[in-house]
C-alpha cells in the first residue's frame, strides 16, 4: 500500500471554508481528476451492439437462471438500491450471507479487475461467478443454458446477437451479453462532472473545500481516474473483518488483506461500505479512510467536506428496461 | 361449485372453423362479455392520488421491509414476469417453498377477494400479508415501520400521502398505499378487448371460435365479467394437491378443496397453472379444467382454440416507476 503523506496538508486546512468559490485557484485542483465519460473502454472481442445490450439486460433480470428461479442479477445489483443492495454483506441463495458487500454495477466498466479480491480481469470474467456461487444464485452453469435454451424468445435474442455462432446459446455469449449490458450502466453529468466541465456553481462551497481536502489528504492517490479508483490493490483491515483479501486469489503473503480500491462515483446511494459493509455512513467510511489509509485524524470539518464533495459524485442514473421476459 | 351444462355444444362443435368470420353472428357470444376497464373500483375510504400511487410504488419494490433485506412486493409479483414469478409455487424467506402458486397483481383490483381462499376482502387487507408471512418475507410489521420511519425520503412521501395523519407512517398507511399503487396495474386494451370495441381483426379466427367454445362449454360461468372471474369459490382438486383451500379460512366442510376463480386476463403470460403450480401449459390448464369443472374431454382443436382465445386477453402492460429508492 502507497502511503501519501501530502506536505500542503497544514496550509489547506488552514484556508477559511468559502475560499474555495475562487474558482480560478481551484483549477490545479480541478486538474487532478477526470469527468466520467458516458461509455467505458469496450473490449476488441466485445463490441458493443444495440443486440447485445438487449439480450443482456433481459439475461440481468432473467430468475430462471438461479437454483431456486427467484434471484437475478438484479436482486443484488439492485436498480432502485443503487443497483447494489444497501446490505451489509449479499444475501443469496437459501438466505445465505456471503463474506462481502456488493459493489453497484455502476461505471463497473471504467475497473481494471472485478470483484473485491480482483479475480476476474473483466466484465465477461466476472458476469457467470455469481450464477454458479453457492451463496448467490448457486445454479450450475449447463442448466441455465439449458433453461434459456427452453425458451424461443432466447434462441432468437441470443441468434441476433451473435449471428456468426451456430450454437449462441452457450456461456461466453451469456457472459459477453451480460457484461456489455453493463458496459451501459454509468452515470454521467454528476454535478462534480459538471463542474469539472466548467460550471462552477455545480457544486456547493463545501463540496469544493471537500475536492481540495481529497487532494490534499491524499486520498485521490488511491481515488483517482474517471471512477475515482487506480483500480490497484492495498491493504485495509477494517473493523470486524478478518477477511484476506486478494491472497485468497494469488496465495501470495503480500496480498493479504489487499482489496481493489472501490469506485466513489455514486459512492452516496451505495451505502453500507467497506468489504464487510460493517460501515453504515460516508462520514464513519471518510473517518476510516484517514485512519486506516493515511494514518490521520480527520476533523469534523474535514469529513463533512470530503463527505460533502463525496456527494457530488451522484451521476445520472442509466436508461435500462424492465424486460418482459418470456 | 356450479357446473352449466349448455345445450348447444354439439351444434357448436359442428360448424366448420373459420365461422367466425362472420361476426354479426358472434353478437350473442360478445355480449357475454365485458372489456376491461382502466381502472377498478376505487373504495370510499383510500381515494387514489397521485401522492399514493407514487408511495406505494416506491413500497412495491422496497426490500427492507422484509427481515433479510432482499425480499420486496416485486421479487415474487416480478413486472418482468407477467407481475408474478413463473415458478410452481412462492419461494421467500430463507429460500422456503409456499403452498401455493402466486397470483399476478394485474388487474387484482378487480377481484371480489384477494388471495386463492379469499381470506382478505380487498388490496387494503391482502397487502401486509406477504410481508409477515415466515414463508415469504418474514417480517415484523413493527419493524418494518420503523426500517420506513428512519428514512427522511419515507417519511416525506407518507406526509405527502396521508396530509391529515399527524403519524403517517403506520401500518394502515403502508397498506392503503400499496393497495392504491396496485390499483394502477391493469391491463386494458387487450386484443380480445379490441375485438369487443368492434375491431373484428384484432383476434384470429382460431381465437373467435375459442371464445365460443369458452362460452358454449360454460367455462363463462365462473369466468366472467372484466377481470373474466366471478370471485366465487368452487371445488377442485388438481394433481398432485391436497390443498383445503377456503376451508382454512372458514373451517366450513362445504369450503374443502374450494378456491377462488383465478383472473383469466393476461394468463397466457402467468403460467404455471392452478392453486399448486403444477400445470405448466395452458393446453393442459384447459384440458384439466374442462374435466375437473365440467365434466367433459374437450377435443385437441377446442383446446387449441380456447387456449388461442385465451392468449388474446394479454393486454398493455402497465406504466410503473422503479423507484429510486432512500
């Protein structure tokens, strides 16, 4: 884990709150992040096609692809939840509770690795771990090909959607479908974007003194880029977890404890957080950040301002469908 | 349970398909019918307005009034599945299997009683109780009130709802705007209720001479008026269920095996069949129901027509919100 021990700290902490609607002071500050784009990179061997969202988002809300026929893709990455679930840690199959809070789909995209532990490189890695998990929707992978294959409206989506394949209806299609639905799943023109593109009344005066305290701190080290992760790996025990992190992926002793830098973008309404979701509020989450990450002791000022600026970082909720599914 | 036993079958049975091309002479059998209004009857004492709509909405998809946080109104009455789940029977809390299969909320507001034995009078009484069912989401409604009161978002939209509650946000409230919000899912504008406005094209001539048999074979008898039920109960032990049906409610021997008459709108897209779940076609539900009710074997091509007349009764999906969520 990098440690940034930034040495403009004690000055910017020393600026009276309101300083920041200078707005041409701000702008080195400003230059330090990206406004999200409205599509992220799409992978060579998955292009993007209006068939292939189609079919994925009928396929995230499709039940019949769990054990029991009732959990979809959307019972966890919820659409009115944030698409996550605001539970500490995924319930699932059976009523099962896994190890770790869900991370929204949202922007998922814009990460370099899946999944908390990044096990999976990518979308198309991480969209079939879910169906076969025993504590999610705990199906084997064949029968829920199987099932879809029962179903003509699936041959159909499946055949437009990979018209080259003499088979479509097999699981790297479900994958790819899958991921490049959610590839269509980000939330542009938050009011941070909108301000980063120059409306500087976008966001409130403590909303920017909160930008400068996030720079200054240190904590764009790790939350930096268009979704406001390096999408590296750095160690954090949080309170109540004992979970390892990225060694259970690679066994390797400097991993353990290691998890991949969550996304901040719409980090308001994906609340509870940290990897065991054990934390209920941004504040307590900021706090825990300074702590934990930077060895600080954040003053209530300081945490409502990055709390404030965290805020910002709501984008505009994606268009999808509710299918009507076969 | 009535059975009707009409005369005029044999001489029906007799006419070449594609009679029913010639509509004036189907005059008699549309009157027999009534099209679906857009809305049900609204009661004296829960006015819809838009306020309500709007809670109720947000309500119906809300999973943190079941005890895990997973479980809302719309996993089991899912919008993507015909507003129910296409599985045999309820499956809820901690993955338990129900007895009996799930109703569609469409067009419920047009039932004389809520639920298969009719134990609840109306969408007021029928609404809280999934959510203290153990079976389906299992939770304390006193908890549930409170999960609601702690959110700011709630407490707004129940003020906005209910103006002259000085505690808006209680039990009664939560049902009243449920029940409102269901009243908005109909279904009109079906093609069969196209073809009773006068579009003699809106069903084919298989349909037209399916609702001729439904009416010659007396299956209007127990299906009738808009929502094509006469929300009486009547007996009936379909393979594979031991049921007792009304019984359970009343205690009343003569309610044994007796259930309410299912809604026939939008069947075709609310499979599987019967109390049970246990008939997957609506060629078999037809055929199972013209033994068990009627006492007759209907031929293949009655079948194929009642259940080609049965598929016209799908109407407009209703407009719904997947609420962003507090």
């Amino acid at each position: 884990m990098k440690k940034i021990l930034p040495v403009v700290v004690a000055a910017a902490a020393m600026v009276p709150i309101g300083m920041a609607t200078a707005d041409d002071d701000l702008q080195s500050y400003k230059d330090r992040f990206e406004a999200l784009p409205h599509l992220p990179p799409i992978p060579a061997n998955n292009s993007m096609t209006p068939e292939k969202i189609e079919l994925g988002n009928m396929l995230f809300f499709e039940p019949r692809i769990s054990s029991s026929g009732v959990i979809s893709c959307a019972t966890c990455h919820n659409p009115a939840l944030g698409w996550a679930d605001r539970i500490p840690r995924a319930t699932g199959h059976d009523g099962q509770v896994g190890e770790r809070n869900t991370p929204t789909v949202l922007n998922s995209g814009f990460l370099g690795s899946q999944f908390w532990d990044g096990r999976e490189p990518d979308l198309e890695g991480q969209a079939l771990g879910p169906i076969e998990a025993d504590v999610e929707m705990a199906m084997d992978l064949e029968t829920a090909l199987e099932r879809l294959t029962e179903f003509d409206l699936y041959q159909e989506k499946f055949e437009a959607a990979f018209p080259n394949d003499e088979e479509p209806i097999n699981a790297d299609n479900l994958a790819h479908s899958l991921a490049t639905f959610q590839r269509t799943l980000n939330t542009p023109n938050s009011p941070f974007d909108r301000y980063l593109h120059g409306d500087a009344e976008a966001i409130s005066d403590e909303a920017k003194d909160g930008m400068v305290a996030f720079v200054d701190n240190g904590c764009i080290a790790c939350h930096r880029g268009p979704a406001l992760t390096d999408s590296q790996f750095h160690a954090i025990q949080v309170p109540g977890s004992t979970d390892l992190g990225r060694f259970t992926v690679t066994g390797e002793e400097s991993d353990k404890y290691r998890f991949r830098t969550p996304t901040l973008r719409n980090v308001a309404v994906t609340y509870p957080y940290m990897n065991n979701g054990a934390t209920e509020t941004l504040e307590e989450a900021v706090t825990i950040m300074g702590q934990e990450m930077l060895g600080r002791e954040f003053d209530e000022t300081t945490v409502n301002n990055i709390t404030a600026f965290l805020h910002t970082l709501t984008g505009d909720m994606p268009d999808f469908e509710v299918p009507a599914l076969p």
